[in-house]
C-alpha cells in the first residue's frame, strides 16, 4: 500500500456487514483482554460479569492467573464463527477448513474461584461515552477482534454502527452508545518501518526508537488503554534509527542487544505515558507475550514437531516453551513498576488469564498463524 493510500479514510457502515480488507495475522477465536480491562474499571465490575452462585464465591481473594483447562461443551463458545459479522477470511478456521472445532471448547478455570460469564450489554453500557484502545501487533489485534464478535449479539439492530479504517487504525463505533473500540496496529510501539496496517513485513527493521507521538497521539483521549509488543523484537538485529525517516541526518545503528532496544524503546513509551496520561481518566494495561510453539520436544513430542496438527491444550500449568524470552517480560514489568514510582498504576496481563472466554495459545499448543495463509502454521 502507498503512503498516499495508507493516509486515506475508508469507512464501512456494518448494514452489509462486508469488510473487504484482507490481512495476514495470527487468529484467536476469542477475546479475553477486555475481562481482565472490566476487572479493573470500577469496584463494582461484576456487573460485567453474570452472576452465578458457586461454592467458591466466599473466597476472599483469587488468583486468576492460575488455573487449568477445562473442557466445556455446554457454555461455549461464546459465540459462533459463522455468526460473527466481523469475523475475516484471515482468520475463519472453520471457513478454512478446519474440522477439529474443540479449541473453541476449552474454558480457563482458576483453581480458587470461578469466573462467571461475560454480561456483554452490561459492558456495553459501561462503554457508553467512552473510548477502548487496542495497541501494538496481532495479537491485540485478534483481541479486538474477538471482543466485537462477543458483544455483537447484544448490540439492538436498529443500533447504528460503523467500522472505519483509517491510517493505521480500525475504529468501531457503536453510535446509539457513543463507544468507540479501536486498534492501533504499532507493533514495536514507537515509530518504525513496520507501521503499515497492511504491508508490515519488510526485510530490515528501523526502528526510530526515541519516537512515538505518530501513534501516541492517538491514544491520547483514551479512556481504556491496552499495549503489547512482543514478538516484532525477536530479530537477531535490527537498525535504530536517530532523526527522521528520509533526512540526511539521520543516524543509523543495527544493533543485535534484543533486550537493550527493547527496554529503549519502553523508556520511550514510559516518558510519553507520565505526561501525557491523564491518571484520573485512564486505565492502562499490557498485555504478556504468548508462550511459544515452535518446538515438540517442549510438550512431549519429537524434535521434529511444532505446533501443526495439535488439538489438545499443552496441561503443564509451568509451560513456557523452551524458546519464549521470558527476559522481555520482565524487562516489561521494570518498565511498570518505574511509571509506578511517577504515579500511574498500569496493569501487568499475564497470557493464562486470557482464557476466560474459551480459548488463547498461553497453553494451547494448537494456537499458532493462520493456516488460511501459511500452509506451515496451524490454526
């Protein structure tokens, strides 16, 4: 796509319900992301929640992030592929071709308490007059997603709604509520070659590492905030870039200290969250990065194997994956625990949690790219 084409506006009034863009990203069935954001919004967020009576509700307090799968043929899925307006080629495993549909089956259950079902019409009032913005690479985006198939069924239908494509932005709007649910692809967060919505995937990465008000400006009015930027970092090197795209003066460096141009960059991130955040307005999360899939060995398999061909949950509750860089992810927490010391509370998300509506590849050795566009990876 050229620049002039990435700066235009195209708008899609959701009467036909067709979405003609095409694009090659990770699929998720589900959303989860935007339960752990209602956990936090007020004290009283179990009214996002439907209410259910279990023996465990007396518990005082629970961690969520440990649990275990469990297999539920009778609550899920929360919704159905094929009924989802918004659902895209890029990501119909069923429309694909995939026969084996238990992945959608598979609820996340702490072992200390349960986690009742989404309320999405209560969600949606929570919503009214209010923004929610997705940040950073597919990952957020199939969790953006996910989260319009799940609150679709309890949208009226004379509730007018749009979906705009924009620069590097999908933004829904649900008018009779005055929502707003965007995306933001910015997959390393701060300014990079890779900001393209469509045509990402460049052979050398530049990386303008000290630079972020391109994307941040669009943040800014948010009143719900949820990054991740993982996976685009895992490069053996990558070029940083001091000064502007084009300038004569520009300084380049490649640099191979995956963790040091990482922790660069959320310094960056950091600096521009303290001022420009309003802290009695926003809530802000991160999201972890998924474990990884890409070796057999890791959950009992050959060395041979990856992810392709699994159907089953991986059911070690400490699986990692032997290549997951779990150092990322701490150099992510230091990041939140410094904006902690200058007054904003944002909230770590770690990956098991996020199956709460039924599916995620924290522990799913199934949950990989779309077979739909790469013959080598499975849905």
């Amino acid at each position: 796509m050229r620049f002039e084409q990435m700066t235009s506006t195209h708008k899609l009034v959701l009467g036909s319900w067709k979405i003609r863009h095409n694009f090659h990203f990770i699929a998720f069935v589900l959303l989860i992301a935007f339960v752990i954001a209602a956990i936090y919004l007020t004290r009283d967020s179990r009214r996002f929640l439907v209410q259910q009576t279990t023996p465990n509700d007396s518990t005082p307090s629970c961690d969520l992030f440990s649990g275990k799968w469990v297999y539920d043929n009778v609550s899920y899925p929360l919704y159905e592929e094929k009924q989802c307006s918004f659902m895209e080629d890029a990501f119909t495993c069923e429309k694909c071709g995939r026969k084996d549909l238990k992945y959608q089956k598979w609820r996340w259950q702490p072992h200390d308490c349960d986690l009742p079902r989404l309320n999405a019409t209560a969600l949606l009032e929570k919503l009214r007059g209010k923004k929610l913005v997705f940040v950073g690479d597919s990952l957020n985006r199939n969790q953006f997603n996910s989260m319009l198939c799940l609150i679709e069924p309890s949208i009226p239908p004379s509730t007018s709604k749009s979906l705009i494509w924009k620069g590097n932005s999908i933004i829904f709007e649900a008018t009779d509520y005055n929502a707003t649910i965007e995306f933001h692809w910015s997959p390393l967060l701060v300014e990079s070659n890779c900001d393209d919505l469509v045509n990402h995937r460049v052979q050398t990465r530049i990386i303008r590492v000290k630079a972020i008000e391109k994307h941040a400006r669009q943040w800014t009015d948010a009143d719900i905030l949820i990054f991740d930027s993982f996976m685009w970092w895992l490069k053996p090197k990558m070029t940083l870039l001091w000064g502007s795209f084009g300038s004569p003066d520009a300084i380049y460096k490649e640099v191979g200290m995956r963790h040091r141009r990482f922790e660069m960059a959320l310094n960056t991130w950091a600096d521009w969250m303290e001022f420009h955040i309003n802290r009695n307005r926003t809530k802000l999360f991160f999201m972890s990065s998924s474990p990884f899939h890409f070796v057999g060995e890791d959950w009992g398999m050959d060395t041979s194997r990856n992810c392709y061909n699994e159907t089953e949950p991986i059911f070690d509750e400490g699986y990692w994956g032997s290549t997951t860089d779990r150092g990322m992810m701490q150099i992510v927490e230091s990041a939140i625990y410094e904006l902690e010391t200058r007054g904003l509370k944002p909230q770590f998300l770690s990956w098991p949690l996020h199956n709460e509506a039924g599916y995620s590849t924290a522990l799913h050795d199934d949950g990989a790219d779309g077979i739909c566009w790469d013959k080598t990876k499975h849905l």
